[in-house]
C-alpha cells in the first residue's frame, strides 16, 4: 500500500510531526510506502522515516498571487506523481497562528480515498473564513475522519453531516521505555539521578500552555507541602530548557508567587528513555489537564513509564483510558490534592494503577497497535467503506 501524508503544519510544534513519524516508521517496516508532502514544516524529524519527503512551498493559505497558485499546482502535481493508494491529510491543532488551507484540496480533487486526522479545529476567532471552509472540507470531504481525543471528537460529531465517518484512531509519544528500564525499582533509578530516596516526588512532563493546568498543580503541590509530614517536591522533567523562553515567563511569575521555587526540581532536557526513568522514580505523575487529555502525548509517556497518572479530565468516559488513570474534574485543587495524597498513602494501590496503565498503553497505544489501527483504516476507506 502507498499512502501519501500531507501535513501543513508550521512546524514540529504544530501538532502532528512526530505523529507523522512514528506511524510512518511502524508502516514501512511493514512492507508499504510513506510519502510525506510538507509545506512550512522543515521536516527534519522525518528523515529516515518516510520514503519520500516532498516540500512545495511555505504559503498553503488559498489566493491569486503566483506563488500561492504555484504552491497548488505543486501539491496537486505531487499527488499524481504519487499515484497513492491512500492520502492521509493531517490538520495540524494551530496554535501559531496556522491559517493554511490547500490541505483541503485533495479532499476535492478526489485522486485518491482520503483519511483525516484532526489534530485540532483551528476554527476559532483568530480564523479566517477560509481556515474554516477548509475545515469543514475536510470533515464532511473525508472518507474517514480520525481523532485522538474523546472531546474533539464529542465536537466533531455534532458538526459532521456523517458522523459514522468519525473513528478514534489514537496517537502514542515519542517516548518509548527500554525493557531494562522497566525492570529496575524505583530506588534504583532515584540513585541512579541522584534524587533523594524519602522524599515524595510529584513529576511532571509536558509543555506550559494554559490548557496543561500548571496553576491548579503548582497551588496543589504548596497546599500538600503545608499538610503533609513527608517531604514533597515537584519533579518538572526537561523543563531547565524552558527558563529562558519569553513565553515561560507567566509561568516562573506563577511559581513565585505561591511561593513554591524551592519545592521544585527542573530536570534538564531529556532523551526518551531518560524521561522514563524519571517519571518511574517519582510516586506520581500528575497531569492536571484543562482540555483535551487523550491526545496529550504526555500521558502515553507516563503510561509506558508505567508510574500512576493523576489526569485532569472534563469527561469520565475516556474509552480504553478510563481504568488506567486516576481522573479528577479539571480545575478543582482540592480534588487534585486529593487524588495525589490517595496514591501517595497507598502504595498497593498505585503500583496497581501503574501497572494497569502500562497495560492500557500497551493494549492500545503503542505504535504497532496504532500502525494497524491506521492500516485497518486505510484498507476500509480503499474499499469504499465509509
């Protein structure tokens, strides 16, 4: 099988790439071709994972000025060439700003059946018209319409015309655990990266956008300091490179103002199997999300870590997930605290939960399952099943 991927994204940090990349990886090793069409996107996580790899242009917004028509013709020229079996268009989230649009073309041209993978809407107030046309190409164009996240996909199904269309494909992380890791305790790898062996250690890893709830877990872990006789701290894993960023700093002003830089520990960056050590040597990983909390490549990493997952929620169900975290409602601190001192108290149950995680992450989000959870996907809409 052939299957051409368009991603518009601007960058890595678009939403998608390393989507691109690892479901690529598990498909060729598979036997089928990956051609990946990129616009603003350097693509340098890609090299090595995809047969091909195709740039045609910077400008992906729709109009008359040439190199918005020669970026087209490109696009449509590089499909043909192709000739694919399957294209696999994936709508990055936007949150730079993102207002391309000719990603929605081969919705039109239909040389192909299409699969698409939302990433996010990009329908918001900062979008044009035609960022919101080209979305609604898409959802009501596709043969397949994919999602990684309960609530987005909640959204999509009340503006779909087809909501039997609308399939949960699930997304994994870049962070993929060793089996040696796996095997050491968690008194071992606390030696092994110098932390101390009777402190509670609270890890977080992620980004610092308002979605992730940074305020609700920096007032939780102050509150818990106060209350609790051990000693707690608050494990940021990669996050010493984010101290010099502009946009970081609403989150440092945060930090000092409740008082807590002294209960926290910033890890510097971290390799994949670094970032699964340190999130087994914590007691627990707490991701106090405010939105879209499956699609958090995140959470996969804490799961495969196999640590117990505090997760905020704005919805119970959360499919294959739901016994595999411990949720709280997203923006509640005392139901945050709650759930952290449970775990923390009793270690039974959060080995449990741990193990039940890594189960769950194994069961439905590595990158095997996901590859043939894509491929059955292909092979439905290449039949005309819709």
């Amino acid at each position: 099988m052939k299957i051409c991927f368009v991603y518009g994204g601007k960058d890595r940090t678009d939403g998608g790439l390393g989507f691109l990349r690892n479901l690529s990886l598990v498909l060729r090793r598979e036997g089928h071709v990956c051609v990946a069409i990129l616009g603003e996107c350097k693509g340098l996580l890609l090299k090595g994972a995809v047969d091909q790899e195709i740039q045609i242009g910077l400008n992906w917004s729709l109009g008359l000025k040439r190199k918005q028509r020669l970026t087209i013709r490109k696009l449509r020229k590089a499909i043909l060439d192709i000739s694919p079996d399957v294209i696999h268009i994936i709508h990055p989230c936007g949150g730079f700003g993102y207002n391309g649009h000719i990603h929605a073309l081969p919705i039109v041209w239909r040389d192909a059946p299409t699969v698409v993978t939302f990433w996010g809407l990009n329908i918001g107030p900062k979008s044009n018209w035609l960022a919101r046309l080209s979305f609604l190409t898409l959802l009501w164009g596709a043969n397949l319409v994919a999602a990684h996240d309960f609530d987005l996909i909640a959204i999509l199904r009340k503006i779909s015309l087809y909501t039997r269309r609308i399939e949960f494909l699930p997304i994994g992380s870049n962070v993929i655990p060793s089996p040696h890791i796996l095997r050491l305790s968690r008194v071992q790898l606390r030696l092994q990266h110098g932390l101390d062996l009777d402190t509670r250690y609270i890890s977080y890893f992620g980004g610092f956008d308002e979605s992730r709830g940074l305020d609700e877990l920096f007032r939780a872990v102050k509150l818990l300091s106060r209350r609790r006789r051990d000693r707690v701290r608050l494990l940021m894993i990669g996050w010493q490179r984010h101290v010099n960023h502009p946009a970081f700093t609403h989150v440092k002003t945060k930090i000092e103002q409740e008082g807590i830089v002294d209960l926290i520990e910033m890890t510097p960056y971290a390799e994949p199997n670094v970032v699964v050590s340190l999130l087994r040597a914590s007691d627990v990983c707490v991701l106090p999300f405010r939105s879209n909390p499956v699609g958090r490549s995140s959470l996969m990493a804490a799961l495969a870590a196999g640590v117990p997952v505090v997760l905020g929620v704005r919805r119970r169900d959360l499919g294959p997930l739901t016994n595999g975290v411990k949720t709280v409602r997203s923006g509640r601190v005392e139901d945050l605290i709650g759930a952290i001192e449970e775990l923390l108290d009793d270690s039974s149950y959060a080995s449990e939960l741990g193990s039940r995680g890594h189960w769950v992450w194994s069961r439905y989000f590595n990158w095997d399952v996901i590859a043939w959870a894509h491929i059955r996907a292909y092979q439905k809409v290449i039949k005309g099943i819709s």
